[in-house]
C-alpha cells in the first residue's frame, strides 16, 4: 500500500485487549489510534479476576490499581418485601500478584486507559465507530468513520477490532458462528441513576431479591449507575411476554419497595437481554483486519476468565498486526493460536478452582448474571448477620446454589 493513511492501526475499543495490542504496537513505532465508545469511565459490572496484578504488569508495569481493588464486598439474599434475610460479608483479596481479586470494573478500564495516554497512547473516548470499509486489501487503506462530537473518518494500513460482545465487524459482515446456549432462562436489565443516594446506590454491596421462578439482581456500576436485572424460568410467564420492558416490568412489580425506588429514577439504558450463547467469529482475520478478546470468542466465563483471555489475545494479536504492517504476511495460524490460548486457560482455571479459595467469592460477571453463591458453602470467611442460625445460613446458600447454578 503507497497511499498515505492517518495511522498505521486504528483499535476499535479501549478495554484491555484493544489496550494491550494498542500498546505494544505503540512501544514498536507504529502509530495507533484507539476510538472507545464510552467514557474514560464507564459503566460496567464489578468483577473478581483471579491473578489481576500479574496479567496487568506484563503490559502496564507500575499502574495503580488500588482503586479499582475492593477489600470486601457485600451480598445481601432478600425477600420480594425487599427485607435482608441473609447478610454476607466477604473478603475480596490477598497481598500478592496472583490472588484473586474482586474490583470495579469501571475504575480498571479507567486507570489503564489513563495509563496508557500516560504513556504516549492516541486513546479518543466518546468515539463510537459507525462504519468501517476497505478490508479486502488492495492499494486502498481502511476507511474508518467515527461518530460522537468529532463525526471524522480516519484511514489506517490495519484495524483491530477489540468491541468486546458487540463484535463489531463480525455482527456488521455476518461472521458469527453461535454456539450452545449458556443458561435456559431469560434475563433482562438495564441501568438506573436517582437525583439523591439512597440505599440502592451503596458500593460493593449486591443484591439478590428471590421472586416466583427465578431472582432480581441489584448491582450498583459507576457514575452513579445501578444495573437492576431480572432473571426467570424460560417457561414463566413473565419470560413469555412480548417485549424485555414487560418482562422486566412483570417480575419487578413482585417486588412493591424496589418498584417505587424505580419509579423515581432515571433510566439510562434500553431494557436489554444479556448474551446467553457461545460464539466466535469465523472470520477473525484478513489483509486489513484482526479481532481479538470477547470480539473474537466468547464462552462460558466461569471456566474462560475472560479478563486474561482479552490480555492473551491482545498480546498475540500484536505480532500478527505487526507482521501485516511489515510485509503483508497473512498468519493463518491466527484463529487456532487464539483457540489454544483459550483452552488452555480454561483448563488451568478449571484445575485451580480459581474461585473456591477462601479469598475469591462473589461474582455476577456472567452472561445471565448468575452469581457464584456456591462457593461460599466452600470457605472459612463468611461472616454472616441476620441470619437466624447456622442451619438457616447453610439453607439459604444451598437454595441460592441450587437456584443459581452453573
């Protein structure tokens, strides 16, 4: 390609794969630039990510993470009065690099990106890519548009998708391939903010409200955001209804305290269905494009770690960017290094039980938001209150386990 290009690769997304792969790229001379959707701060779910200080120093030494780290987090089991019946409180993570720690999946997107504009990396937030044309290779660069304030089109030698579940050019080109359904209900959900705090809005505290076939979650994110979703049997008739709105709205009205406190919010998402099925995209590289992270593979997060997995294929991803770049040379390796990679990070979280040491607990970062509350029948950390007894307290978690299995 002779024509000149605004960059040498444009990075479709900044969460940690499109950082990793951006970043390495950038520390060998070629010019990046990475377009992010959302804010430098977005609203996401908290996580528990086994080894997060060693998966992130290997690309980003020195980052502080401290404030995305939470020491405790709470999970409230309540009645559809709204009325705590079982109280955990549950320690998040340990001292060293590879413990599993619970965090704000907010503030890790933010601080790495803050990271790497430290660093010298070209990261626009509020970029929304509508269109990307010219992957077939040829003489002519990609042709990237950009929406939000700038509404600019860029052109680049390479583009790397990175848009997570959106799978941008995949879902845009038809190249998903789904695979089995990972749950057999129906979730739906979406984020609410209030003018004044109120106990909704409370952090690292999570709140799981049992309803007729199935449960409520409340979460709270960030910038004020509380993700409510409900999760019910495929066959209730909720689930049935004809639209997420009336579903949403059908098993929110079992629950009178939590209807009113959402009758006097702001809704700041449409009520939307969490992917609930396995995908990859077939098509994961050509002359002009690579994808990498959930935009390329998505599956079933209690054995995938998918934090790592973004990280691992960013890290790949960037030699083979760099091979295109360098001499057209066309990996067609790609797909199944991607493959390998995962399984065998799969294969090692499943042998090391990452979530069942006494320090790795809670985590609704799953595709139908399923927390793992098995887990806590299996450590020596739970400090329960209101309660009643023991045998309650075993009771409550079995049923949640049972209820909410994997």
């Amino acid at each position: 390609m002779t024509e000149p290009v605004d960059f040498d690769v444009i990075v479709i997304g900044a969460g940690p794969a499109g950082l990793t792969a951006a970043m390495r790229l950038n520390d060998a001379g070629y010019r990046c630039a990475v377009f992010e959707r959302d804010a430098l701060v977005s609203a996401k779910l908290p996580e528990t990510i086994p080894g997060l200080d060693c998966i992130v120093n290997r690309n980003f030494p020195g980052v502080n993470l401290q404030a995305a780290k939470w020491k405790s987090t709470r999970v409230e089991f309540m009645d559809h009065n709204f009325v705590t019946r079982t109280r955990l409180d549950l320690s998040s993570f340990g001292d060293d690099g590879a413990s599993t720690v619970r965090v704000s999946r907010s503030e890790l997107d933010a601080a790495l990106r803050a990271e790497a504009i430290r660093r010298g990396l070209d990261v626009r937030c509020m970029s929304p890519v509508l269109e990307v044309s010219g992957l077939d290779g040829g003489d002519s660069p990609v042709t990237v548009q950009i929406g939000g304030s700038t509404g600019q089109t860029y052109t680049a030698r390479v583009v790397v998708d990175a848009s997570g579940k959106m799978s941008f050019l995949s879902r845009a080109r038809d190249w998903i391939k789904l695979g089995k359904t990972l749950d057999d209900r129906v979730g739906v959900f979406s984020h609410f903010t209030w003018s004044e705090s109120n106990e909704l809005t409370e952090s690292a505290t999570m709140r799981l409200v049992e309803v007729p076939d199935g449960y409520v979650f409340v979460i709270p994110v960030a910038q004020g955001r509380v993700s409510v979703g409900a999760v019910v049997s495929c066959g209730s008739k909720a689930a049935l209804r004809s639209s997420p709105e009336e579903t949403f709205a059908d098993v929110v009205h079992e629950i009178p305290r939590l209807e009113s406190a959402l009758s006097q919010a702001e809704r700041k998402l449409p009520y939307l269905r969490p992917i609930n099925a396995e995908y990859t995209s077939e098509v994961p590289l050509g002359p002009r494009h690579v994808v990498i992270g959930d935009a390329v593979a998505f599956a079933d997060p209690f054995f995938d770690r998918g934090f790592e997995f973004a990280v691992v294929s960013g890290e790949i991803a960037s030699g083979v960017v760099a091979d295109l770049l360098t001499d057209g040379v066309h990996d067609s390796s790609y797909a199944a290094t991607l493959m390998i990679a995962l399984d065998e990070i799969r294969q090692r979280a499943a042998t090391a039980r990452p979530y069942l040491p006494a320090r790795a607990f809670v985590d609704p970062h799953l595709p139908w938001f399923v927390p793992l509350a098995a887990a806590v029948t299996r450590t020596g950390s739970i400090r329960p209150s209101n309660s009643g007894d023991d045998g309650q307290l075993f009771d409550m978690v079995q049923s949640a386990r049972d209820n909410f299995s994997a």
